[in-house]
C-alpha cells in the first residue's frame, strides 16, 4: 500500500530503483532526520493490518508539537550481534527449531528472515600483556576455552540461512560494522521491483549506537527481541521524543575526541533522554570527524538516549571512500539520501528540545569513579581521588624496590569500544609514547598494560606511522582484537599486585579508554575505575597513580635525573593529523577487509556437523538447550494474578544489567563455581560467565551474584544474598531455588533506573529462570525493561511519590498483584497488596509498564519467543 504517493523512482547508472520520496510529504521537511528514517520505514511497509495511514500520521502529529507518543512498528534492515548475546540468541533459535520439531512442525521455518552478522569479538581475555608474545598466547587460549562455542556458532552458519559470521581475531562488532558492514543505503528486490531505503539496523550489544555517526539508525536491544526481529517480527516502539544537540565552534588545541564525547555523555544525563533519540545538529558538526562521531554515537547507552543521531552528508561519503566502499554505493548514498530529503542541508528542524555545546570551551577530562556520566576535569582528578579514599595505605611489594599505595593505577588498558574506532587518539597514543621513550620514560611496574584494537585497521596505521614499537616499549603489546578490560576481560593481575590489594584493602585504579566503568566491572580488586583516551591511559601508566596532578607534577623522571612534565610528551593536533594523513589510507581497509569471514587457520579447522537440528551435548558446559520450550503448547495459558509472592531482593537507584545478569570472572565459591566443580571442571577451566551465556545451568545460578550488588534486605552482606524461605541467608540463587520448590512466587523491589547499562538479555533470563514474576521499580531502563517483557516478567513503576522506603519492608511479607488476568490496555494501573508480618495490610498503586499492544500480547503468551512461535511459525 502506499496511501501518500510518496513512491517514485531514482535512476542510477543503469539501475532503477524504487524509493519512498519525503519530500512529496509538505509536513515532514522539518522532521528531524532521525525520525525521517522511521517514517521511510513506516511508509515502505504499510500494509492496511499491522501499519496503516494512522501510524504515517502519527508523524505528522509529531511534527506540530515535537511529541506524540503513539506506538509504531519498526522494521530494522538487519541484525547485529556479538557472540556473548549471539550464542544466547542462536541456542534459542535452535531450541526453537526442536519445539517445532516436536510439535510436528518444519522446523527449518526457524530461519532468520532479516540479514544477521555475528562478530565473535568478546572472547578474549588479556591473561597475558605486556610483551610480544601476548597476543599469540591470548589467542590459543581463546580457543582453547571457546572451542565448543566457536563449532556451535560454525554449525549456526551453515544451518541458518540469512546468518554470517565474522570470526574471532578481527575486531569488534561495532567497528567491523563501521568499518566495513554498514552500507548507509539498503537494497533488495521486492514485488519485482529494485528498492534503495535507508540502512538500519538493531544489535544485542547496546553500543551498537556507534553506527548512527556514519548516518545510520540502529540501537541496542536485548537478544530476546533481535532474535524475534531475526524472524520477521516488527519491533513495537513508541514514536520517540527527540532532543536536538547543537554543536558550534571548534575544538581548541590537544582537546581528544574523549573530552568532548565524556562533556556530551555529562550534559545529556543531566538533561534526561532515556528512551529518546538525540540528534546532533549545528555549524560544529564540520568540524568533527566520522571518527569523533562516532565515538559520541557509541556512548549513547551512557548518557541514557536510545541513539545519537549524524545525519548523512559529506563526511559520511568521505568515510565511506577511505574504507573502500564501491564507487557505486557511494554514489547511491549520496544520490539517495539528496533526492529523498535525508541528507544534511538544514538545521531549523523541530525538535522536542534541545541544549547547546561550543566546543572550544570543552576541558581535558576523565569520568569515574563509578559511572560514564561523572565527567572530571584533568586538573581536579587528585583531589577527587584523595577526597574518595578514607585513609591512606601503603604496603611494599615483595623483592622489588616499590610500593603500592591507595590510588595506584594497576590496569591502564587501551581498550575497545569508544576510542578505538578513532585514528586520532590512537596515533595520539602512539605519539605520546614514541616522545616519552625517546625521552628516557618507563611504565610502572605494578601497572598492567594492554592494547586490544577495535579492528586490525588500527593496527596497521600504527605501524605505518612506526608507532608499535614505541608503544610496545611501554608495556602496551598487541593483546588480542576485541572487547577486553571494557567488558571485565582484563585477566588476573600479578600475583605479588593482587596479594598486596587484598591484604592491605587497598583502593587501586585502573585507567581505561573503554566506555563502562561500573562498580565491579573491570576487575574484582579495582575500586576506581576512569575512562579516559588512549592518550591518558599511556600517560597514566606512565605516573602510577592516580593522585598526580598533570600540570604541577612530573610524569616521569629520565635516567639523567631531569622532570618531564605531561606537557612535555603531549602530541599537537598538528602531528597527529599530518601523521593520519600519511598513514590512513585506502589500501589498508581494502586488504584487512579481503576475506574478513574466512578467519584464521585455528577457525577453518573447526568441526561441525551439516544438520538442521542442533545435536546437544548432554556433557557441554558451555552449550546447553536452555528450558524455554518445556511443556510448550499450541495456544498460550490463561494470563494469572500473582498470589502469595515474596520479595526475593530489594536494591537501591542505578543497579546495572552488570549487577543483574553473570559477568566477569566465575569465583570457585559461587553456586555456578560450585556447579562446574561437580561437573569435574577445574578452576583454571572455568572461564567467563560471559563465554558460558549458552548454558543456562550456569547463567542463572550467576544471577543477581555480582561482588558489589547490595540486598536491602539482608544489608549486614554485601553480593548476592537472600533469606530462604525459613529466613536464612544464603546466596540469592540458592534461596530462589528453595522459594521455587514452594511453589512461591517471586518479586523485586528496586529504586530509580533499574537495569542501566549494557543490553544483556540474561540480566532478564536470568530473572525469569529463578522464578521472579515481577520487578517493580521508581524507573527502568528502556533495554532491560524491553527484555523483561520478552521474557514474559512484568515491569511495574511506583506511582504517586511512593518509593521503596515508605513500603518499610522486611522480607517476610506477602503481596499480591490482582487485576492481571483482566489486562488488555497498555500502561494500565493496578494495584500492589502487602500483607505484614503483624497481619497490617497495604494497598500501593503501580503503573504497569507494558507500554504497547504488542507487549501485552508477548506478556500473554509468557515472552516474546513464545508469541513468535505460535504466530508465525507454527
């Protein structure tokens, strides 16, 4: 259907293709371009049933006020993952293909409908660093620990269709998607028809926002629903506010990439965008790089927006030249995206609202120690550390001539994903290190250091630039192509440095070009934890510690006795420029990006059997078929109030999906370390919680188990404790085990922005697997509340002012939420019934936060998984 006439044709060569032109659209000239990119979409696939005029209109509405919350439904061009939300993902589509099967039905109908590439990029894990044989070791290791993994993603490759992946060893999927993926402008053929629309694209790593600096859409969402996607399901959305970010002026000499990405992410948590899109606009975007961009796109699920959005224009085709795009896709971009109304040409677009950056007052800077969103400037990083740290300690390490003191940096890591993908402050780095070794300087020696590239790319400009071996000098050796340290990939520290923390309770740091810093995240024994560029991270490395004050203190001292200063090491942005001019070239994404899926030897070599239906290994520990389509029928249960539920935990504001959902390292003492021992599995062996996502024995038993998560309701333990049932504390897996053999359904109480940070769709399976019925919450998250709904747990926001701590509970109440087997109408409002230990009793309203039509129905039919199957497969 095509009830606006919007449908016209564009000649290019000797293709004609069929486009939705907005222009014909009077009203939607000053959409702002983020939004034009959904209606393109709105309007390529209405179909009178599920989008009709209505839904184009809603747009239209939007334009007359900036706002309209009306629900439409997406249809992205593609999907991205990871293999540590990918493997999930494809374990359940293969668990999918045996429901089928055992129904009776074709169970190769469980194939992705929607293009998928899976990037295996965040298995790596830095155990060795700081020499030439690190990367080599790192890589055996992988494999080593992934082997069962890696076959089972192989036989995915081989047994889906519509399903590519990118093998280990090549970079991450952000910047694989940057660099080479991403095309800006679709194509397919259609009723007969050629058809060019825009590039779009949803991922199960929540930084997938990286790609909106290259002018395409794409956002995070949980595995649960990239998988329903992968089917031909419709995303369901809310047509979304969107905050218009100006940019003027220009950035002043030796201001990074970082400091204006880090300004951007403090600004925008301040102003509020959860579940908007933001779009950057202004005489300032000519001035800042496809690089610069893109890291500002790629912390999006930092400063809370769904995307931050750059609209297509020259720089967009200038990228696309540099990383050997065909010619003739560039000049479709261009002649595209100029016909149909969607390249940058105009900035007084309608906005929902807007703020202001003038680059040239942005300052040097670094966030932590906790959150992306605490921007410090360079210069009061010192004291904000010492104002952190309760006294100071100090303890000698053992036959060495040094001490490790609170506040000194142990991890400085150039890491993946926000400053890798920018060439400026990657040779910046190099730049530093090549002046500080000719000047005599050295690493600490308590500081692990590691370099782990977004993509080979950048490691073929350095050593174009003769950079490598000055970095190498410095400890920051070649460790492995993926998410590293960012992640909790950074491996163990030396044992004489993890000794002393331990023994002295030391607050040590760690220093990262990552893009999480969370509590907990980069290594169990860091406390303090900056993002900072790679410039920083060498130049921290360099001092130690995190209490120097670059603009007094020396960084360094050469062997001729003399002080260099921070200054004295520092690149100008005329070196680094002119260095990437003769460095960044064509040639080196044409070779590195040759045979980008044929992988190494180690990969070709991998075993895997050509079969539709995955044959499960009784004795994996790594892939499992997960219990989703247990006792699965035809038709979906009866929706049922919860009765007599008890509160498994209550936690405070800002719990991450790194609290919730398994991360890092499996400590022996866990219940999945216990588990793994049972099954004969050495602690040397047990890897990552993140490598172990496709076995759901060990996923939910880390559930909820994070070393700085905090129960309210048992405060005297700090981690992953509960009562059971009989009021014992015990870890929260184990109670829930106990409640669950009750027959005794669950809850979880929680404060403000509950489920922040990255898309891991186990911080919901995890939920769903222990029995939690509800979470109940001040505010969510938009991904995780997203996943919650997919796995058919319910979302519920406190009403009225009422949080947790006017409910004074214990643990030992009972609540009731009636009124759900009645629930037809998004976001209705129902109430919550405690009943007190004393026998006193509370009604608290709530506002359930299934938020569209299409999440009711998932609700009802227990998840997302559950509703595709029945409706379009079966």
């Amino acid at each position: 259907m095509n009830s606006f006439f919007t449908k016209s044709y564009l000649q290019i060569g000797n293709t004609r293709y069929a486009v939705h032109n907005l222009n014909t659209l009077d009203w939607a000239a000053r959409l702002p371009y983020s939004l034009k990119v959904l209606l393109e979409n709105v309007l390529r696939h209405e179909d009178g049933v599920h989008i009709t005029k209505d839904h184009v209109l809603a747009f239209k509405h939007w334009a007359q006020s900036g706002k309209n919350p009306t629900d439409i439904e997406y249809s992205p061009a593609r999907v991205l993952m990871q293999d540590f939300t990918g493997v999930p993902a494809i374990v359940d589509l293969a668990a999918m293909r045996d429901a089928v099967a055992t129904l009776g039905g074709n169970s190769e109908k469980i194939n992705p409908l929607t293009p998928v590439d899976l990037v295996i990029d965040h298995s790596v894990i830095v155990d060795h660093s700081g020499n030439s044989e690190a990367f080599e070791k790192n890589v055996t290791l992988e494999f080593q620990r992934n082997t069962e993994r890696y076959e089972f993603l192989k036989w995915g490759q081989s047994a889906f269709k519509n399903f590519r992946v990118v093998p280990p060893g090549t970079g991450i999927c952000h910047q694989v998607n940057l660099e080479y993926l991403a095309k800006v402008v679709w194509t397919n053929d259609t009723n007969g028809e050629h058809w060019a629309f825009p590039d779009t694209v949803i991922g199960t790593d929540s930084h997938t926002t990286m790609i909106n600096g290259l002018g395409v859409l794409g956002w995070g969402v949980g595995g649960i629903e990239a998988e329903a996607t992968t089917l031909g399901l419709g995303m369901s959305m809310t047509l979304p506010e969107v905050i218009g970010f100006k940019i003027t002026g220009k950035a002043n000499e030796g201001i990074t990439a970082t400091d204006i990405v880090l300004t951007v992410t403090e600004m925008l948590r301040k102003k509020g965008v959860v579940e908007k899109f933001v779009e950057f606009y202004g005489p300032g975007l000519d001035y800042l790089s496809l690089a610069d961009r893109a890291t500002i796109s790629n912390m999006a699920p930092e400063y809370g927006a769904t995307c931050g959005y750059f609209p297509v224009d020259q720089e967009t085709l200038n990228y696309l030249r540099l990383t050997n795009r065909s010619p003739d896709l560039i000049q479709l971009v261009e002649q595209y995206t100029k016909s149909v109304g969607l390249w940058r040409e105009q900035d007084d677009l309608i906005f929902t609202d807007t703020l202001e950056l003038d680059l040239s007052t942005i300052a040097p800077s670094v966030a932590g120690p906790k959150r992306p969103q605490d921007r410090i400037p360079l210069s009061n990083v010192a004291s904000s550390v010492s104002n952190a740290i309760e006294s100071f300690k100090s303890v000698h390490i053992p036959n060495t001539d040094y001490q490790l003191k609170d506040g000194s940096v142990v991890i400085a890591a150039i890491t993946s994903c926000t400053n890798t993908s920018n060439p400026s402050v990657m040779i910046g780095a190099g730049l530093l290190a090549k002046k500080a070794v000719e000047k005599g300087l050295i690493s600490k020696p308590w500081v692990k250091t590691s370099l782990a590239p977004g993509s080979q790319i950048v490691t073929e400009y350095l050593n174009a630039a003769h950079l490598t071996p000055y970095l190498n000098q410095l400890g920051f050796n070649l460790v492995g192509y993926g998410c590293t340290t960012c992640i909790g990939n950074s491996g163990p520290l030396d044992p004489k440095i993890a000794t002393a923390i331990d023994e002295a309770q030391l607050d040590v740091a760690a220093v990262l070009s990552g893009n999480r810093n969370f509590e907990g995240r980069i290594h169990p024994q860091v406390k303090l934890s900056f993002l900072a560029s790679p410039m920083l991270v060498v130049a921290y490395a360099l001092a130690g510690t995190t209490l120097i004050e670059f603009e007094n203190d020396p960084i360094g001292i050469t062997p001729t006795g003399q002080p260099i200063y921070l200054k004295d090491i520092w690149p100008s942005n005329d070196e680094i420029q002119k260095t990437l001019e003769t460095t960044l070239t064509q040639t080196i994404f044409q070779s590195k990006y040759a045979n980008v899926f044929e992988g190494s030897e180690i990969w070709k070599q991998l075993q895997t059997p050509k079969v539709a239906l995955y044959p499960w290994k009784d004795t994996s520990t790594y892939v499992q078929n997960p219990p989703y389509f247990e006792h699965f029928s035809s038709a979906p249960l009866a929706l049922q109030n919860i009765e007599n539920a008890r509160v498994i935990a209550m936690f405070g504001d800002s719990i991450t999906t790194d609290h919730i959902s398994p991360a890092g390292n499996i400590k022996p003492s866990s219940p999945a370390g216990k588990h793994l021992q049972t099954l004969g599995v050495s602690q040397d062996d047990f890897n990552s919680y993140g490598s172990r996502r496709g076995n759901h024995e060990i996923m939910m038993r880390g559930t909820f188990a994070n070393i700085r998560i905090q129960n309210e309701l048992t405060p005297e333990h700090q981690g992953g404790f509960a009562k059971d049932p009989s009021g014992n504390i015990t870890s929260i897996y184990d109670a829930a085990m106990e409640h669950k053999a009750q027959n005794t359904p669950l809850i979880v109480i929680a404060g403000k922005e509950y489920g922040t940070g990255s898309s891991r769709d186990w911080a919901a399976k995890g939920t769903k697997l222990l029995g939690i019925q509800a979470v109940i919450a001040e505010s969510f998250e938009r991904i995780h509340r997203s996943n919650l709904v997919g796995m058919g747990v319910l979302p519920l926001t406190f009403m009225d002012g009422i949080t947790r701590k006017d409910l004074q509970l214990s643990g030992n109440e009972i609540f009731n939420i009636p009124g759900l087997k009645d629930l037809n109408h998004p976001r209705s409002k129902i109430d919550l019934h405690i009943t007190y230990s004393d026998g006193t009793e509370r009604t608290v309203p709530l506002l359930c936060r299934l938020d569209t039509e299409s999440e009711i129905d998932y609700y009802r039919h227990g998840g997302i998984l559950p509703y595709v199957l029945r409706t379009r497969m079966m």
